[in-house]
C-alpha cells in the first residue's frame, strides 16, 4: 500500500519534516537566513556572508516562560536539551542580551541556546530582530551577515568563556571575539 500525497510531495515522515522546516523558516525568518548563510559560508571555508532577508519583519518578541527547568547541586539549569519549551533563566538571559545594548550574546555553541530546532530559531530570532548577534567560540550570526572561522575549527569546551584561539576569525568576527575574551578575562 502506497501512501498518496500531492504531486511533488514525498510522503510519510520525509513531508512531515519538510513542512517543519518550513514552518520554522516562516516564523523565524531572521534565523533561517541565518542558518542558510551559515550552511553556506561553512562550504566556502569560512568568512562572512550577506543575509537576504525581507525588509519588512515583524518586531522582537520575547518567548514566554512554557517549561521549569530543575537545578543541578551547582545551581547549573538542567533541562533536555529537545524540550522545546523556554525556563525563566533563558527567557531571562534573552531579555538581557536584548536590553544591554551590548553588539552580540556570547555562547560557546548555538546548542546552548537549544539542540531543539524551532526553540534555537525563535531564540536566535528573537536576538537578530533585537539588533544583538550571537557569537560562538566558531561562529557570528548578525542581523546583516554571518560569520565562520576560516580553515579552522576551535574546539568547544563546556565553559561559559570563550576559548583564546583566534585562529581563523577575520574582520568584525575576530575584533568582537577578542573583545568578549578581554571582557572574561577581566571577569
């Protein structure tokens, strides 16, 4: 038996996450140009890439609190990392990285925001439509462009601070990750 869908369409769960993707893509445009410069300027070796987004964008909105996240005996926010739904600390760190006028939020990698799909576009939606990057100990996603180190991938450690390896960061890349180093190492 053969499952039936419309002419161009491929059935069964193939469908089901193609039309997510773009679900996600119409809600969080911001993020999905994003995400697609950043597929495309990692193929190229690293650099940066222009965003084609439209012009005309819904305003930031802020997730609202959906889930309680527990805590770990260190007070460190435990929480599945596929749960779609937003705890208070990270509704909380969102507002502050939109309010603090500061260029970009660092995070050591995108999955600290979420490995779930559509919370890390709202998320990263949320902060481009807000004018704040997110930089990553290998990446920069901007409202305008986006950012990859070149050749070189540093590695990802569980700190929260950035690791002091600007190898491969050019331009606006390497001047806000060397900022955000200085701004830890002062800390």
């Amino acid at each position: 038996m053969t499952d039936q869908g419309h002419a161009g369409e491929v059935p069964g769960p193939a469908a089901d996450l193609a039309a997510r993707w773009r679900q996600i893509g119409s809600q969080s445009p911001r993020a999905w140009a994003s995400f697609q410069s950043l597929t495309q300027v990692v193929a190229q070796g690293g650099g940066r890439i222009g965003l084609h987004v439209p012009r005309e964008l819904p305003a930031a909105v802020l997730p609202q609190v959906t889930t309680t996240a527990a805590r770990s005996s260190q007070g460190a926010v435990v929480l599945d990392a596929m749960d779609p739904g937003f705890d208070e600390d990270t509704v909380a760190m969102l507002s502050k990285a939109a309010s603090s006028g500061a260029p970009v939020v660092f995070l050591p990698t995108l999955s600290r925001l979420s490995r779930e799909l559509t919370k890390l576009a709202t998320a990263v939606e949320f902060l481009l439509a807000s004018g704040v990057g997110v930089l990553t100990t290998n990446y920069l996603l901007r409202p305008g462009d986006t950012w990859a180190r070149r050749q070189i991938v540093a590695p990802v450690t569980t700190s929260p601070r950035p690791v002091n390896d600007v190898r491969g960061l050019t331009g606006a890349h390497r001047r806000l990750y060397e900022d955000v180093l200085a701004q830890t190492s002062q800390a």
